[in-house]
C-alpha cells in the first residue's frame, strides 16, 4: 500500500476526456517520476492530487484518507507539498520572510490570528526558518526582496519553503523546465540531497529524461490521459510501447 | 399590461445611456485591459459639447431695435444672435432650437480627440500597471475632468431643450390599441432610443464585419498571440479607445435633454454604469448592452407605485441588489468570458 | 517601548509629540495677520484631522497590506456614525460607550458585507463594496427614515432609524435613561467623557498668537493614538505578514496550508471597526449623522487620502488625511481678492494674469488641484507623500555622501 493510492481517477472537460482510468501507486520513500507526451494528462493529474481539481470519477487517497473534495490548503496541511513550473514564491516580500510563512503554517495551522504579538518574538520560527536558509545556502540573502533572485535562487526558496512543513509528500511539476544545464544539474543534486536526508516520498512530473532517470527509482509512462506502463527505470528505458510512445523521436 | 408596457418604455432610456456606457467600458477593459473610472467623464464632456454647442449658437452681439420700445419711450435694445444675421431669424431660431442633433456632429472630433490623448498621454503607460492602479489614476482624471467643468460651466444644471418638434409627448398606448392616455411617452425618449440603437449595432457591424474590427476582436480574445503575428494593435487600441470615448460622448450629447447637463452626472451613472458592465460580464460587449438595458427597465419597474408600496426602498436599491446576487450565483456575470479578470 | 522596535518606537513618539503638541504646531502665525488664515489651529479642523487620519489608518490596514480595494467604506463610517447617535439618544451623553457600539455594530456590519464581498477579488471585490454602500447610502436615505411610531404618535422613531435626509439629531425629548434630557441651558446636552464636555476649551494667548486647546481634540487624539499603535503592532505581527503574503502570492498561501479567507475577512473587518470608531467619534464631536456620510465619494475620499499619503505604510495615510482636510478647509477659502493681495506688489497687468492662472486652482476649485495632485502621485509616486520625504532624505544623504567623498578625495589628491 503507497502513501499516494489514485485508484481509476476520470476527468474530462468539455468533449476532452483529459484523464480515464487513472491508477497510480506511489510508495512511501520513493522517488516517483510520471513522464508523458504533452497533453498526456499530467498537470490534470497534479491538479487533482492537490485539491485544484476535482476528478469526475475514482479516488485520491494520501495516507489512507481521501483528499477529495478538499480545499489546496487542507490538502497540504495533510502533508502533501507542491512546487511549481515556475516558482510561486511571495515575490513582495524577503527571502526571511519566505520562509518564515511556511514556518507559520506548521505551527500554528491553517488560520490563526496572531495581530498583536511581533514577528521578532516568533523566536522558534525563526530559528526554523535560519537553519532552513543555511540548509540552501540562502542565508547571505535573507533580507534580499525575494524578486530580486536568480530563478535558480527562487526555485531553491521555493522547495526550502516546501520542506519547511515537513511535507511526507513532495510533489514537483517539472522543476527544471526552462533552466540551463548546469542549473538542472545543480537542481538535481539538490533533490539528491533532500532524498538522502529525509524521510520523504517525491512524485516527479518531467519531461527532462536526463533530470527523471537520475532521480526515479520508479517511473509511469502517461498517454493520452492513461497510464500505459509503470516500471523501474531500466525497464522503461527498453519497453517497447514506451519508446513508441514518448521515446520514439528521441530513440 | 399597458403598465407593464409602460414601465419597459420607461426604463429604456436610462437602459440606452447605461448601455452606451458600459459598451465603451467594455470595449476598453476587453481591447486595451484597463479599468478606466474616467468614462463616466467622458460621457459628461459629451452633454457639455452640446452644452457648449448651444451656447456657440447662440453668441449675440447688441442692436438697437427701433421697433420696440421701452417704458420711457427709448428705443430698445435687444440681443441678436450672429446667427441670425447669417442665416436670417427664422432659420438662425431653428438652427438654435437644433443645437442638441446639431451638436452629435460637433461632438465626435472632440471626443475622438479627448479620447486619442488620453490613452496616449495617460492610459498606455498604465497598460502594466495593476488594475487597482488604473482605476485610481482613472479616478484622479475624472475629479479633473469634473472639476475642470465645473469651473467654466458652474456647478447648476443647465437645461438644454430638445429641438421643439420633439419635446411634446404622444400617446403611445392608442397606436397599439390601448385606451387612450395609458401610455404617454416623450417623443425624445424614444428618439434617444433609436439613436442607442443605430451606435450599438453600429459598434457590432464596424467589429464584425471590418478587418479592423476582426483584428480587435481576436486581440479581446488573445492579445499575445495576436501581437506575435506582426499586427500592430496598440495603434488599433488607440483607435478603439477613441471610438469608446466617443460612444459615451454621443450618449451624453443626446442625454441632455432627458436630464439637464451637471460636472457631477459623468460619476453618478458611471458607478452604476460599473455595475452594469459586472453584471453583464466583464468583457462581454454583448452582455454590456444586454444589462444595461435589463437593469433601466428593472429600476423602472422597481419604482412602480404598487411595487414601491410592497417592498418600500427598492427602486433606490434594485440594480445593486441585482449585482450582488448575480456576482455571487454567476460570477462572470450574464454573458462573461472565462479567464477575464481572474486571478 | 510598549513591545515596538526602535523604529517604530521613534515614530510613534513622534506621532505622540506631534498631535500632543498640534495646537501650537498649526497656529504658527499670529492673529490678525495676513497669515492667520493659514493657521489649521483651530478644534473642529484638528478633531478632523485625526478623526480622518483614524479612517485612512484602518483603510490602509485592508487595502495597503492585502491589496484589496474597497470603494465603500464610508458605509462602516456611516453605521458607527448612527450607532453613536443612538447610544446618545438612548442612554447618555458619554462618549464611551456611544463608541464602543460604533465599533461592535460596524465590525458586525463588515462581518456581513466582508464575508459575501470577499467570495471575489480584483474589480468585482471593489464593485460588490461600492454597491453594498451605495445600497445602504440608499436605505439610510430612504426607507430607515420612514416614521416607525405611525401617524398619530411623536416619538423616538419618527423619522426612523436615520432621519433621511436631515440626518439623525438629538433632541430634547430623547429618553437618555441614563442621562439628563437636556443640558443645564435647556438646549440638547453636549457629548462628555465622564463630565468633560467635548466642545470645552481653554484658550492661551502669547502675545499676538492664540492657542485653543479643546477637550474633543485631545481626546480624539489619543483615541488616534491608540488606533496608531495597534496598527503598528498589526504590521508587525504575524498576522499582517500573512496579509502581506495574501497581497504577494495568494496561490503560494493556499499551497502552504494557509487559508486566506479568514485573514482577508479579519482584516475587513478590523478595517471595518476603524472606520466605525471614525464615525463614532465625528459624532462625539457634533452630534449629527446624516446619510451623505455613506455616499460613494466619502469612500472614495479615504482612497485618495491613504495614496496620497503613501499607501501600506504607517504614516501615510494618516499624513494623507491632513493634508486633503487641510486644503479642504484652508485653501478652499482662498478667494481672489487674497490672491490679489497677495500679488498686489507685481505689475498690474502681471498681476491680473498670475491671479487669474492661479485661481482655478484655490477656493472651490481645490478638489483640482486635489485631483491633479492625486494622478501625480499614483504616476510618478506610488508610495505617496512617505515615499517622496524617503527620496528627498535619500537625495540629501546622497549629497552629503558625496561631499564627503570629494574631501577625501580632494585630501588625497595632494599626496599623490
């Protein structure tokens, strides 16, 4: 039994069937890769493991518990994290003040009403808050407006903000699209890292091979809306409907 | 029956006027992204172009009538428009009495001018602003506007009569058989009417069926894509904010005579106006013109006496109401898009 | 001091020295001088300068830390403003309580219009306000001043719940349980705290120069104060970091476990009780609330004055407020012939073209220059009044800066 269980999840819109029998089991400490053409049904599939959508048919369960129906930030208060295509970070504020929000949210939950009582004196969250940044390297620029960061810099905010929570699940929509090599390497590593160091489940949305078969130690193939195979790495590299699939160009 | 008929007459005209405006409110949000609170002005400087129309008409200069006298036995003296000298009395009186139609063709240079430097002067540099900016440096414009008004023309309505062959009323309910004297309507009502109309379907056949109008269209409906082609549409925005400039302009021109020209008329029907242009969908020019005539005829509705008795207040409250509710249970509005204004 | 850092602390004492200190500040000129016009020194004005400044103060913690516009606020002014009237009528002339109903009915009031209005965002949340305050200008004026005692009776609610038009006033057959019926002259007693009548005042003469210190000033003052400070300790809370972060990036918030909604509708809502604490205090210090108090253009006034100040930041609005009550009192009054005064000493025919390029924009033209004033700085400032002081100190050390680097330089260009 996976932490993540999407048991034959349908979605269409309009005349689109976007997703059909969808199922998909991600085990708990893995690194789990979902790949597929454009338009396999991937970001559909993302947003409706994080509360964004709603599947018409089937059933989402993370950690024995169904998170349909559910609003983004209850999903993520159960432990699931998102980070971005492009980093959502909060770009008004500092990179401190980043990362003292999610700090915030493990705290003290989803609403709490703290008007009269200063951020300076939130002692733990920011100590939090500090160890994280030195964990990313981000310390130096923690009073930096966070707009004023290279992308690279924002998407390390952003999962830095992301573990802040202690997420069981991390989910990344294609973390390294649009990025040179070196920072897709640099991003890699990084993921390395967090893997190595944490008890923590990733599902990965890629297009990038090079980026999923560093990573994953367990891959499923999307197309057209249906998972068509799901295997090891090694398997997918050599499994025929896959290479027609989705390799066949690049093969 | 006839009363139902009756208040949907009634409510056409101030229908028409929220149209108009809301149809040049969208045509700017839809093409050029921007809130603009300064349309309302725009309608306002429209009924002083007639305004001022009049007064051109009517620059007198002195003469000593020889005819007349007054009590003392001198010979009196009365004031002569030029016009008069021109064109005679008769044809000069009429052309006076006329000002108001006459003041439609004075009034679309001007707007069409008004309009061109304000998008180029102030509007464009706001196209990537936030939307909460536009709307406040929109706001500033209006007060300006207003206050410069105000300061050439007073603070008074100035009444501005409709030329006399349509001032009377006629009654309406004996040409569709009714009783006669139900249904009383003022002959400039319905003329206002007519005109909305002709602006309104002008607007849709100028968008529908010119290439200029096609390229406007797709830049509503995908502005980036659209630039990508090569196709330059910020010079076509200009126009089109010069064209809505002058849609409000001409719904002001012709409001004159229904209510008598204030600085202050531009924002109160541009608040409601606002509201209009939500309920019908931001965005959607069809459903600007839509809601603009259903909430006139429903205001009139409310102001029923037997409604008013029922339900006291809320012919005051009505299109607020409406906008509520509707914003809650559909928040596009009638007619909207998706994807407008969300974010 | 009282849990501020240091900045803030010096603001705070700043903003205390100054209203402590506003009877003199603003009478700088003596009576009887040209310039005495001038002089903003006088109670009603100042009373309006921080009765104001509390409206912008609460104005700004909605719109200034989560960007959300709302173009009707004047409707929480307006209930605050009829809640204390009726406290007045009700029980007693003490200003206490009359404000304490203020803010419980305006905060409930902006429960009820926050949690329908905040269901949307951007341009429909602005719209659903302006129409929920128009709505209610609309029932003030209209329907809530029907007579409520029927035709035969003269009493309490004779002109309903608003007095339409004429506004709500006290009267001397008021029932006031808990208070005399009228004051010692026969006439309508005065709104006190506890026994100090608002509109007392001593004055002091220094030589040509009076100085009026009113009882309603000062005690508006420091409710101002009070509203100033927490509205620091808002800013600096926790709370007003996460309506920071809504204003920012309110996908990130939703995907870090937090859940706007409630934070948006506090914030309405405190920013709601602001405004009914204004309206309140108007009150104490005439007792009169009529409906034009909700109209659309007393929001948009509190807009204009929390930009022109510098919007989200601490100061500004409260600067903002100042200012538009200054001209709207001070250069509003401003007529030609002072202006020819003024420029009597030029050429005539000079004189004549200064005055007449000027005039447009003093007396009752100064919503212009109000007006123009208000597009330049959205244009060119966004950060308002506040932002413009920054930059012209920044500009300053700048040059001082620079001064001093040319020393040295100039020192060690003789060794070179």
């Amino acid at each position: 039994m996976g932490i993540l269980e999407v048991k034959n999840v349908g979605k269409r819109f309009g005349g689109l069937q976007a997703l059909s029998d969808v199922n998909l089991s991600v085990a708990e400490n893995t690194v789990h890769a979902i790949i597929g053409p454009n338009g396999a049904g991937k970001s559909t599939l993302l947003n409706c493991l994080v509360g964004k959508l709603i599947p018409d048919t089937g059933s989402v369960m993370f950690d024995g518990q169904s998170v349909l129906g559910r609003s983004p930030h209850e999903i993520n208060q159960m432990g699931i994290s998102r980070v971005f295509q492009t980093p959502e970070i909060f770009a008004d504020l500092s990179v401190m003040e980043n990362m003292m929000i999610p700090c915030f949210a493990k705290r003290d939950g989803s609403f709490e009403m703290n008007g009269f009582g200063a951020v300076r004196h939130q002692l733990d969250v920011i100590e939090k808050a500090k160890t994280m940044l030195e964990d990313m390297n981000l310390y130096e620029k923690r009073d930096m407006h966070a707009a004023a960061m290279s992308r690279g810099d924002k998407r390390r905010l952003e999962i830095a903000m992301c573990l802040a929570q202690e997420p069981r699940l991390l989910l990344l929509d294609e973390p390294t699209a649009g990025m040179a090599r070196a920072d897709t390497n640099n991003t890699i590593d990084l993921l390395k890292e967090i893997k190595e160091k944490r008890d923590i489940t990733i599902a990965i949305i890629e297009h990038d091979m090079h980026v999923v078969f560093s990573l994953a130690e367990r891959i499923t193939v999307l197309a057209q809306g249906t998972p068509l195979v799901e295997d090891s790495p090694e398997n997918i590299k050599g499994h025929p409907k896959v290479r027609e699939a989705y390799l066949g160009e690049s093969a | 029956m006839d009363a139902i008929l009756l208040q949907i007459l009634n409510g056409l005209d101030k229908g028409s006027a929220y149209a108009l405006i809301a149809l040049g409110l969208t045509l700017i949000f839809g093409t050029l992204g921007v809130v603009n609170f300064a349309h309302g002005a725009l309608f306002m400087l429209g009924a002083f172009c007639a305004v001022t129309l009049n007064n051109i008409l009517s620059l007198s200069h002195e003469i000593v009538d020889e005819t007349q006298t007054d009590f003392l036995g001198n010979p009196l003296r009365v004031e002569v428009p030029y016009i008069y000298d021109w064109f005679g009395p008769e044809v000069g009186a009429s052309i006076i009495e006329w000002s108001v139609p006459l003041a439609i063709l004075f009034s679309i240079p001007i707007m069409i001018a008004v309009g061109f430097i304000m998008e180029r002067g102030l509007i464009k540099h706001f196209y990537k602003r936030p939307h909460a900016d536009q709307i406040l440096v929109t706001f500033g414009l209006a007060i300006v506007l207003q206050e410069i008004i105000k300061y050439f023309y007073g603070a008074n309505p100035i009444p501005t009569p409709a030329p006399p062959a349509f001032t009377g009323s006629f009654d309406f309910g004996t040409m569709l058989g009714f009783e006669p004297g139900t249904i009383i309507y003022p002959y400039w009502r319905l003329v206002y009417f007519f005109f909305a109309m002709i602006i309104i379907a002008g607007v849709f056949a100028f968008l529908q069926f010119t290439t200029f109008g096609m390229v406007v269209r797709a830049g509503m409906a995908d502005r980036e894509t659209v630039g990508l082609l090569g196709i330059n549409i910020d010079k076509r925005f200009t126009i089109m904010f010069a064209i809505a400039a002058c849609v409000a302009g001409l719904a002001g021109v012709m409001y004159t005579p229904i209510n008598s020209p204030n600085y202050h008329m531009g924002m109160d029907f541009l608040v409601l106006s606002f509201v209009v242009v939500v309920v019908g969908g931001m965005g959607s020019l069809p459903g600007a013109v839509l809601a603009g005539f259903l909430l006139g005829i429903l205001e009139s509705f409310a102001s029923m006496r037997q409604v008013v008795d029922l339900l006291p207040g809320i012919n005051q409250i009505i299109i607020y109401l409406v906008a509520i509710i509707i914003l809650l249970t559909r928040p596009r509005g009638l007619m909207g898009r998706k994807g407008v204004m969300e974010d | 001091m009282l849990g501020l850092e240091k900045k803030d602390t010096r603001l705070f004492l700043i903003v205390i020295g100054l209203t402590m200190l506003a009877p003199f500040l603003l009478n700088p000129f003596p009576e009887g001088s040209e310039m005495a016009q001038f002089n903003a020194g006088y109670p009603d004005l100042m009373q309006r300068f921080v009765i104001f400044g509390i409206f912008a103060i609460g104005f700004n913690i909605l719109f200034g830390l989560t960007g959300y516009l709302s173009f009707g606020h004047a409707a929480f002014l307006g209930v605050g403003s009829y809640a204390a009237m009726w406290m007045f009528k009700l029980f007693g002339m003490n200003v206490v309580p009359a404000l304490l109903l203020s803010v419980v009915l305006s905060g409930l009031f902006a429960v009820l219009i926050g949690y329908i209005s905040l269901r949307r965002s951007g341009i429909y949340f602005s719209i659903l306000t302006l129409a929920f305050a128009m709505m209610s200008y609309a029932l003030a004026y209209s329907v809530l001043a029907t007579d409520m005692d029927g035709p035969d009776k003269q009493g309490l609610m004779q002109k309903g719940l608003t007095g339409g038009e004429t506004g709500l006033q006290l009267s001397v057959q008021d029932p006031r349980i808990l208070g005399a019926k009228a004051g010692a002259d026969g006439n309508t007693p005065v709104p006190n705290f506890f026994g100090i009548e608002m509109r007392s005042a001593t004055e002091m003469n220094v030589g040509d120069w009076v100085f009026t210190f009113s009882a309603g000033y000062y005690f508006s003052a420091f409710v101002m104060l009070i509203a100033f400070y927490i509205s620091i300790r808002i800013f600096r809370s926790p709370f007003g970091m996460m309506l920071r972060a809504i204003k920012s990036n309110q996908q990130r918030l939703n995907y870090t476990g937090l859940n706007p909604k409630p934070y948006m509708l506090a914030a309405f809502v405190v920013s709601g009780m602001y405004a009914g604490l204004a309206g309140g205090l108007m009150v104490a210090m005439d007792p009169l609330a009529g409906p034009e108090r909700m109209f659309w253009t007393a929001s948009g006034e509190v807009v204009l004055m929390t930009i022109l100040g510098g919007v989200g930041t601490l100061i500004g609005p409260v600067l903002g407020a100042g200012l538009i009550k200054y001209m709207e009192n001070i250069l509003s009054k401003i007529n030609s012939e002072i202006l020819h005064q003024w420029f009597a000493w030029m050429p005539d025919g000079l004189e004549d073209l200064v005055v007449t390029l000027i005039y447009p924009f003093i007396g009752k033209g100064w919503h212009l220059t109000l007006g123009l004033m208000f597009m330049a700085v959205v244009i060119f400032l966004p950060g308002g009044l506040v932002e413009g002081g920054q930059r012209i100190m920044a500009a300053l050390r700048g040059r001082k800066a620079k001064d001093k680097k040319s020393d040295a330089d100039a020192d060690v260009k003789p060794a070179e």
